[in-house]
C-alpha cells in the first residue's frame, strides 16, 4: 500500500479555539483543508509514532468521511493503533472516559458541539491528550504554528475500514480496532450514581423525557434510561442520531430544546425533563414546569452531590467559568470547599481536576462535569439529578425552592446577539473597555457600580496566566454584567451579555427572572451602547 507525501501549501485560519478549529463544513470539504489540519496536530504533538489514538465524532455530516481520511493520515504517520467508536460516533465524554481508560496517547474528536450540522452547516475537530481533556494552550498554540509552516502531508493510499464491524482490522502495520461506544461509558456510570436507587425510582412510576435533539446521546440514553435503570420506553425522544441533527439546533436550551419544552410545561408533564447536545457534552435540566438555569444547576449537584455514591466522602473543591453566576460560590462557602473562578473554555478546569483541587465544575452555557472525565458531560449531569431526586424524595421544583431558601438566588440570563459584523462587535467591546477604568463609583441606570475589569486568571497549578477574558462590572446589591465575544461560531461575531442579580428577601424568591435583572440590563446595554454600536435592538437567543 503506497505512503504518500502530499504537497500543500498553508491554509489560511486554521487557529484552533477553546474547543478546537470550528468552520463551515464545506471549508472543511475544499482540497488539503482537513488534511493540512490533522497533519498539523499530529506534527504539533511532536508526531504520533508508535502512539495509540482514540476516534470519533458526534455522527454530523462529513464526520465518518474525515473518520477515513484521518485513519490513513494516522497510518500514514507510523501510528500503533487507533481505537474508533462503531459508526465512527463517540460523545465527547466518553471519547476522553476512552483515552483514559486505555491510557491512549491522546484523541481526535470530531464535533461542532452545539452548532447545527448538515452539508451547509457546521463541522470541527480537536485535539485531546492524554488526560482525556482538551489540549491546552500551549499544544493548541504548537498546532497553530504548524498550519503557518506546513509543507506535506502523509496519507497512506487504502479502501475505507467498515466502521460498523466491531472488532479489530489492519491497514497496513497500525491496528484499528472499532469498540461499543457506550459500553465502557456506561460501565463508569454505575460506578458514580446509584443505579438500583434510580431503577426504583422508576419502578414507583417516576416520569421523564429525555430529549437527545437527534444527536450523539441518543444511543446512550436509550441503553441507560431505558434498558438499564427502566424508564418507559418512549422516555427517550429524538433519540435517532442524524448527520443534520434532524434538521435542527442540537443547543440544549428552551429555544431549541422546544419540544421538551412544550412538554414539560404542558398540562400532562412528566416529573423530570432533560436534554442533551450534538456531542453530549452539554445538558438541559427542567421540571415539571420550572425550567433550571445551568448555573443554578451545578449550585444544586454542588449541595447534594454527596449522596451519590460516587461523591460520598464530599468534594474537593469546585469551579466556574467567570460568567457562569455565583451560585455556586454561595454554596462552596457554606461546604467549607474552594471554589475556583477560571476563564471560558473547558481546558482551564482539567488543570484544577488533574491536581486534586476540584471535583465538580461547570459553565453557564450547559455545561457540567466532575473528575470522572476531564470534559463537560451531559448524561452524567442527568443521571446525578435522578439519583439526588431518587434520594431526597422531593421535586424539582422543590429541590430549588430549598437551595434558594439557604444561599439565596441568583436570577441569571444570558443575551446572545449573533453573527454580529466583526468590526462593529469588536468597535463595542473596545469602546467599553476603554471605559472601565473610570466606572467604579458611578451611577448607570440606577445601580452603583463597584467593580470594572477584564478578567485574567492566574493558574494555580501551572502558573500561567491567560488575559482578555472577558469585561466584568459589579454593580451593588449584588448584580452583574459580563460581556465576551463567543469563539464558539463559524462566522460573523456572537456578542454574548450575562446577566446577574442576587435576591435574599424570602418575598423575592419567586420574581419573574426578567423583572430581577431588568435593572442589570438596562444598565449593561446603556454602558456598552450596544444598539448603537451594532444596529440590533434585541437579540437573537436569550436563556
């Protein structure tokens, strides 16, 4: 079988972000783009001679294609062996249970996360190493330097491997051997929640839908919800993964997630509903007729994640992305635990896991994790809520009435203006950036504001320091306003505004969230100009 050495030239914006490179699926397709990227990554690693690889994607279109091409790029580059989810599908949580459990050398995920898919829409690719969680900074920074500079590619010439024939096949010396992709996860699972618990739950008549929004998940739900804990069948929905997501947004939130919605607000809801995105990694939590913000979320399996058997003895810690709300913070305090505030990017918790100072940690966007993984993972969030409602009896709704009663809430929103002009998205957060420094003390809107800043976070345990992460301002009485440019689009800008307000009166507990945080909002679009600055008057997703 001919190794061929391709001769390229390099691509233009191939930059990884926080979750790998990200683009349109049809950039992805155009001659040498892939392949100059995975060649990139393989040469930016320092080459994956003799290494074991770990494969797979969210099953979006073009994923089992670039499965084919990577696997002979991988042959082509002395690789050992390269372990592949049958399908060529893998969620983002179990690819990196994967690479640790086989002590792989590391893993290529193909996923948009969140973003649609489909010829038109989006693909991505990154790079995870051997602690199962995304590459950090600096190998992210290696690989880029190498798409500046590259010059050939290696590709061995050989038919596609039958990626649905479990088992272990040849090309040429490098072993590919193409597993279950939810046995080994769901084995980690049972050893975490508390499955007969939850089993029983079921068994007294407990209801629930569990919305796969046509992705990567709905193989692992129907196997754990279904055949192994005893939900109804039919419990899971859209469980059918599709290479464009069923024509719809896999972004596990009340817009997209409608259906589920619907459902649970509807007059036969069942007693729990959750969701999960393109890759699994992300989760909608919702009860029967309450809806669960994801930073109130990781505030409650904070509280109570102890009475899952596989946090019994308490957690060491915990960690937030800055704009995820203080929720959790509150509750950390009242535990006695660290809680760690870090920059956007799932990266920057895998430091906090690997040293032993964290054990759960999440983001505002959906996502929550512990130290099972070294990624978000969404049916993990799912299956320790049933055991903490399994375990205390009561409802969701109950279950946050309580939390609010103890640490007070959190009203919380975030605003997202998307495919924003890049000039006039970046004209606004510099103009507000040169303001910060002469706000504290100042009155906008009606509050005080007394902090402004852009963040930057000092790693505890490596000691490196990341800057630009975001615009902060504080006002009194406990509200906030954070403004970021997301790095999670294929193109234009996505201005995002977090909105907070803490409320301790008991008599306020129960406000309509955009009564709490009116304020906060007039005050965040009155200092950012934003309508002014981007000619929108409303953004596109609010949750």
């Amino acid at each position: 079988m001919p190794m061929q050495n391709v001769r390229t030239t390099p691509i233009e914006g191939q930059k990884p972000g926080t979750s790998g490179l990200r683009k349109k699926t049809g950039v992805f397709r155009r001659p040498h783009f892939l392949e100059n990227y995975v060649q990139s990554i393989f040469d930016g690693i320092g080459g994956i001679d003799g290494k074991t690889l770990v494969i797979g994607g969210d099953g979006r279109f073009f994923n089992d294609a670039a499965i084919q091409i990577i696997l002979r790029m991988a042959c082509a580059n002395s690789a050992a062996k390269c372990i592949v989810g049958q399908g060529g599908l893998l969620s983002t949580p179990a690819a990196s249970h994967l690479i640790r459990l086989r002590e792989a050398d590391g893993g290529l995920i193909l996923s948009a996360s969140h973003n649609p898919g489909g010829p038109d829409a989006d693909f991505g690719l990154k790079y995870n190493g051997p602690n199962g969680g995304p590459a950090s900074e600096a190998v992210t920074d290696k690989i880029f330097e190498r798409t500046k500079t590259l010059a050939l590619y290696k590709i061995a010439a050989a038919e596609d491997i039958d990626l649905e024939q479990l088992g272990t096949h040849r090309l040429e010396n490098m072993t590919i051997e193409i597993v279950d992709p939810v046995s080994d996860y769901a084995d980690l699972m049972q050893t975490i929640v508390d499955f007969p618990k939850i089993r029983a739950l079921f068994a007294g008549g407990f209801t629930m839908c569990f919305d796969a929004m046509h992705a990567v998940t709905g193989p692992y739900a129907h196997a754990i919800l279904e055949d192994m804990l005893g939900a109804p069948q039919g419990t899971v929905i859209n469980g059918q993964p599709s290479s464009d997501f069923g024509k719809g947004h896999p972004d596990p939130n009340p817009i997209w997630a409608k259906t589920l919605m619907d459902k649970m607000y509807g007059p036969a809801a069942p007693d729990f509903g959750a969701a999960s995105d393109g890759d699994g990694d992300r989760n909608m939590i919702v009860g029967r007729g309450a809806y669960v913000t994801p930073s109130d979320s990781l505030a409650l399996l904070t509280a109570h994640a102890h009475l899952a058997p596989g946090y019994a003895d308490g957690l060491l810690g915990v960690a937030r992305s800055m704009p995820t709300s203080r929720a959790v913070d509150r509750v950390a305090e009242s535990l006695g635990i660290a809680c760690y505030e870090t920059p956007t990017g799932w990266k920057f918790f895998g430091n906090l896991l690997d040293a032993g100072k964290v054990t759960l940690c999440g983001e505002e966007s959906a996502g929550t994790g512990s130290d099972h993984v070294r990624e978000k993972d969404g049916l993990w969030a799912v299956l320790l809520w049933l055991n903490i409602l399994a375990e205390t009896g009561k409802s969701v709704s109950e279950l946050m009435a309580d939390l609010w009663s103890d640490h007070g809430r959190c009203y919380y929103s975030r605003l997202d203006y998307e495919d924003v002009e890049t000039d006039r998205a970046t004209a606004m957060m510099d103009g507000l950036r040169a303001k910060l420094d002469g706000l504290v003390g100042t009155e906008i809107a009606g509050l005080q504001v007394e902090a402004a800043d852009e963040f930057a976070y000092l790693d505890p345990v490596d000691g490196s320091r990341s800057t630009g992460q975001g615009l902060r301002i504080v006002f009194g009485h406990g509200g906030r306003a954070v403004f970021r440019l997301s790095g999670t689009g294929t193109q234009g800008a996505t201005i995002r505004i977090y909105l907070e307000q803490l409320q301790t009166e008991a008599e306020r507990l129960n406000d309509a969230p955009e009564t709490a945080l009116a304020s906060v909002r007039e005050a965040a679009l009155a200092v950012s100009d934003l309508v002014g600055m981007t000619g929108r008057d409303a953004p596109d997703v609010i949750t």
